[in-house]
C-alpha cells in the first residue's frame, strides 16, 4: 500500500488547506480534486494507482470539507476556490519550476479546475479531467444533490444511520460491508450524534443580486481552456446529460468523451477499474510520467 505524507497549505486568509501527496518528486503532477461533499479520502484507489504509475500526486480537501478550514467568511465560490488551487500549484512550482501537470476534478473540483484554466490562474497545465460534470450541469440532478447535502441537519445517532441515508442516496451502488471509512466524513459534535463534516453555508445562494452563477462563469472563460480535456461521464449520471455534453464540445472543442457503462455520477466510486483506465490512458497520450 502506497504511504501518503500529508501537507497543510494556507490559501488567502490564512485558511489551512490538508493535503496527501505521495510520487517522485521531480515527476509530472497530479492533483486530485473532489467532489461537493466528498473529502481527498475519495481519492485513495486512484492516488495509489497514479503513484505507482510513476506520477507525483496532491489530493487535498477542499475550503469547507474533511479536514480543511471553514470560511469565516462563508467564501466558497468559484474564484475562491481556484485561487485555493493556485496557491498549492504555486508552491509546487517553486519546488520543480514549469512542471508539467494535469487535473482531475469530480463535479465541484471539476468547476474549479475548469474556472482556474480558463481565468488564466494556472500554468503549466497539459491536461484537464473533468469528472462527470459540464458548464450547465442538469438541473434535478443539482437539486437532488442539495438536498442530500442540506438534510439530515440532526445528525446521526450512529454511523450505520449515515450509511442507510447514503445507500437512500445512491442506490445503484452496492452498500460495502465495511462502513468504517465513512466516518472520514463525519464528525461527532457535543450532542453526542454524528454530523457530516462540510459547511452547508456553501450550498446558500449569493447575497449579491449580481453575482452570475457557477454555469454563467465557467461559460465566461471556456474561451481560455485550450488544454487536451477529457469528460468522463457516467452513462447513469443524472448531471450530466446529452445537452450538457454538446455545449461544452461546443466551446472546448478539443474535450474527449469517456463513457462509464454503470456508473453514476460518483463515476471513480462506481466504476473504480473504468475510471482509473480512462484516466491512465489519457495521462499516457498527453504527459507521459516516464
């Protein structure tokens, strides 16, 4: 089993940000990005296959999960959430300048990779995955989404109840016997129950009446992600659909499309052995680790 050194980095404001990070050093980056809800955890089975594909790899929990800070502020939008990105790449590169690197980004981690390529924020970027999401994700699918996430504000009495209201969730997947790993996403509070550990504040739409919203700004700068880009999309996935798909082919047109035959929209959960193949593969065409 691969060992896994963990790194804080501090973004703006001084917000700790947890990493893994494990590889060469001096080999071509991977950074993990995960999804609204999930933690770098989610990560593990690809991290450890990527390391041993000869890979440096950072996966880290993102402002408001797992182990990172909370926003005092409640900032959890696009622009903050890549510059969160940008910092960590940043102090990458002062330790191997110009290295080559790739992200790969599930649905929320998917949108900041995407905003920080277009904005212009990164560099050295040959290769963007976007995981299971598009510029206009399908709107149920969202919903569905928020309201898992916003739920359950009482907690659990026990970890067995947040596994049920997971398997409620996500019903296609086969529940696993061992339940333990879970609990990286939960926190026992002072009541005694078991809470998931993200701030729903993330969830809370703008104050300002004039902010545009997530799909309008990675619309805005898609003009600027000219990167090899691979969509991997599971053909269950209720997020992203076949309209969704057009319009970013549309404006990334260089964007390839891998199919997961039985996965849903936690694509790398569903479908582990397809996933980490697709990944691989194009990893393989467009940086080479050796």
């Amino acid at each position: 089993m691969q060992s896994f050194a963990q790194k804080d980095y501090r973004a703006e404001g001084g917000l700790r940000l947890v990493a893994d990070i494990a590889g060469p050093a001096g080999a071509p980056l991977v950074v993990l990005l995960h999804g609204g809800g999930q933690t770098r955890h989610s990560w593990a089975g690809a991290m450890g296959l990527l390391v041993g594909a000869g890979y440096r790899v950072i996966s880290f929990d993102a402002r408001g999960h797992g182990d990172s800070d909370w926003s005092p502020e409640g900032h959890y939008d696009l622009p903050s959430r890549a510059r969160d990105l940008q910092v960590i790449l940043a102090e990458e590169d002062r330790a191997a300048s110009d290295r080559p690197t790739a992200l790969v980004g599930a649905s929320m981690g998917g949108m900041t990779s995407f905003y920080g390529v277009g904005k212009g924020l990164l560099h050295s970027i040959r290769g963007l995955v976007l995981v299971d999401i598009v510029l206009r994700p399908a709107e149920a699918g969202v919903r569905k989404i928020q309201s898992f996430m916003q739920g359950h504000t009482d907690g659990f009495a026990t970890l067995e109840a947040a596994a049920d209201a997971v398997a409620a969730y996500n019903p296609q997947r086969p529940r696993p016997r061992d339940i333990s790993g879970l609990m990286k996403n939960l926190r026992r509070r002072d009541d005694g129950r078991l809470h998931w550990h993200w701030d729903t504040r993330m969830l809370e739409p703008s104050t300002n009446p004039d902010t545009p919203d997530w799909s309008d700004q990675l619309i805005a700068v898609s003009h600027g992600v000219t990167v090899p880009t691979l969509l991997i999309r599971g053909d269950q996935s209720d997020i992203v659909d076949d309209q969704g798909v057009s319009e970013l082919k549309r404006l990334v047109p260089q964007t390839q499309v891998l199919d997961v035959a039985g996965a849903g929209h936690m694509v790398a959960g569903d479908r582990n052995d397809a996933f980490n193949a697709g990944v691989l593969a194009f990893l393989a065409e467009h940086m080479p680790a050796r």
